[in-house]
C-alpha cells in the first residue's frame, strides 16, 4: 500500500496526530505498509501502543477496527455470529412461502431437498453480524486493524488468527471463504505477559518501544500538555524518569505522566514542592506500597539523608 512516500512523510504525518514517533518506528510502520506485513508492537504497558494505531489510523485517514484480546476469547466475539432469532423472524416471515415451496414435494426428502436448494437464503451476509476480524476483511474502504493485548487471549486464538494475517481471509462453513476486500493495516500489541508463538511472529514486522528518554518524554509533555510551563514540565518528567528506576510494583507510564502534567496545570502548580508532590502522587503510582516508598523517599532527600536513584539513561523493560 502506497499511503506514504517514505518514512519521513509518515513520521511527519503521525506528528499532525499530536504522536512522536521515532525514526525506527516510522521506518518499520512504513515497511509494513509497504510491504503488506503486520505489525507486532510490544513493550511495557503505557508507552503509547495502542495510541501508535489511532494515529496511524488518523495519519492514513482509514477507519480504526479494534480488538481488544482478553483470556477466553473465541472466534464468536471475534469473527462473526449468526443472528438465529433474525433468522427465525424471517422463517416466520416467509411461512406462507414455505408452504408454497412444499406443497407439491412427494416425499420427506424432496422437501428437505427443496428447503436444502434455499438454504443460500438463510445462510447469507444478511444474516452474518460481523465483529472486528470480519469487517477489517468485508470493508469497502481500507482500515486499521488494531489487535490489542494479543498475549492477554490464549493460544488457541493466537493459532485462529494465523490463516487472517498469513492470507487476508476468512473461512464460514455456511458461506465459503471470504477474502479481503482492501488488505488492512493490521497492528498486534503485546505486553509480553505470555510468549508469542513462532508462527506468529513470522509473519510479522516487530517492534519494541520501550520508555523514552527524558527528553523525548518532555516532548511528549510539552505537545501534550502546552500549559504547562517548560520549567515545571522538566522537573515533573525528571522525576518520573527517577521513579522508573526504582523497584516499584508498577512504574508509571507516558500515560501517567501526561495526566500528571495535566494534573499540575490544573491545579495551577508553580512549582513541584511537598504539597504538590503529597497531594498528586497518586495520579502517577496506583499501588499504596509503592507511594509510601516513594513518599518515604522524598521525606529522606529532603532531610539529605538519601536521593531517589539516578542514572544516565532509562533501564530497558524487563520481563
């Protein structure tokens, strides 16, 4: 698909969505449309994933199918129903018509030949309530097909969507095989709580975004959060780049920090002192433990008897 002249066009297209996107990220989106590949995007919950697929949607100008992937789904949720009772209205419907079609048959299986040459009828497009699979492959128009949390479904599932990302089609017993009408833009997100099978990823581009360094993140702030003077802005981003680097049960993330940020115009904060920083830390950390370390942290720095970690660049995620 020729949507974008080259990386730089579609890094340039994605900054007009308000996302940065870096050159590895624009490079291996720009493959992907070029080469008619998906997209595996993994990396710690929070860094922009999901975000990264409404841009790229909003950047092409194409619809957004998603799907969000939790532990039990199956290719009813997925794919397609039947709307049996829509069907029984019609039956219902065409009774008179039936009859008709029956009237004349000699035998029990005449007439379940006969009913058997309409089955077409019943089993149809009509009948078919498509979910997100089936519309990103029957859409009249080209779409972004976000899979979301591949790793939170279960193998089984992750094995179902291999023939829809191999060959760009779909298999109904009662119709035949569906081909895609425009191939999508197909983006799998993961936050690695499961490995992903082989199969899978071979037949994906993949990429890792990790969290950004401090000055890609007071970008990220300043684009967001305009309102925010840049003084303030440098001194919030700094310390959850600090927070990172602790031992949290769950470090906060690109998301946090733009609501803390948010947080802070809000209250009209001038600068980060022990008011502020008691009163907001719950916007940025959701655990009680991990607070009161932080909290216990800050009291200890104030009263020099410690500092929060620093480091010259961000810890790569872990598993």
């Amino acid at each position: 698909m020729d949507i974008f002249a080259s990386p730089r066009s579609l890094q340039a297209a994605l900054q007009a969505q308000q996302y940065i996107a870096s050159d590895e990220i624009a490079t291996v989106l720009f493959l992907s449309c070029a080469l008619g590949k998906p997209v595996l995007v993994e990396g710690p919950a929070g860094v922009g994933k999901t975000e990264l697929a409404k841009a790229l949607a909003a950047a092409s100008g194409y619809p957004l199918i998603r799907l969000q992937c939790y532990e039990g789904l199956d290719e009813t949720k997925a794919l397609y129903e039947w709307e049996y009772a829509k069907q029984m209205l019609y039956t219902q419907l065409l009774r008179d018509k039936l009859q008709d079609l029956l009237a004349e048959a000699e035998s029990l299986r005449e007439a379940a030949d006969r009913i058997a040459e309409e089955e077409d009828v019943f089993f149809s497009m009509r009948f078919l309530l498509a979910r997100p699979l089936l519309k990103s492959i029957i859409s009249e128009t080209p779409t972004v097909l976000l899979i979301d949390e591949i790793d939170r479904a279960d193998a089984e599932f992750e094995a179902f969507l291999l023939e829809i990302l191999s060959d760009f089609q779909v298999s109904i017993p009662e119709i035949g095989t569906i081909k895609a009408v425009h191939q999508p833009l197909v983006i799998l997100t993961s936050n690695n709580t499961r490995d992903l099978s082989e199969a899978l990823k071979r037949r994906c581009l993949y990429l890792f975004i990790d969290y950004p360094t401090l000055e890609q993140e007071l970008a990220v702030v300043r684009l967001k959060a305009p309102a925010l003077s840049q003084k303030l802005a440098r001194q919030a981003v700094e310390l959850v780049q600090r927070l990172r680097r602790m031992d949290l049960r769950k470090s906060p993330s690109i998301s946090e920090t733009l609501d803390w940020a948010k947080a802070l115009v809000a209250l009209n904060a001038r600068s980060l002192d022990e008011r502020t920083l008691q009163n907001t830390l719950s916007v940025l950390l959701k655990h009680e433990a991990d607070l009161e370390r932080v909290r216990r942290m800050l009291k200890s720095e104030d009263h020099g008897e410690g500092k929060l970690p620093r480091s010259p660049s961000p810890t790569r995620w872990q598993n």
